[in-house]
C-alpha cells in the first residue's frame, strides 16, 4: 500500500491526473469486491461451525 500511495504521488507530480484518478477508483472497487466476498467467506465459515457438535466433557 505504501508503494501505491508512492505512485500516486509520482503520478500527480509528473502530470497524470487522470490515469491516477482511474487507478485510484478501480483500486477502491477492486477493494470493495474484496471485502464483500471476504464477509460472504466468513459469514459461511461462522454458519458452518454453528452446525458443529460442542464438547462439554471438560
């Protein structure tokens, strides 16, 4: 992330606002995507251990 945000900066001083803009925003919904498919993952992993026998003979 470091390196992005470098590039960024590199970006906007060199001159290419709008190639930067675009690789910002597809940044931002590729991180999207992510995050909800991660949240979906999760959600049926948390479902899946809801289904498991507990184990009391402590």
């Amino acid at each position: 992330m470091i390196l992005f945000a470098g590039g960024v900066g590199i970006g906007i001083g060199a001159g290419f606002h709008g190639m930067v803009v675009f690789t910002v925003a597809l940044a931002t919904v590729m991180a999207r995507i992510g995050n909800c498919l991660e949240k979906r993952k999760f959600a049926r992993a948390a479902d899946a251990n809801d289904e498991r026998p507990v184990d009391m003979s402590n």
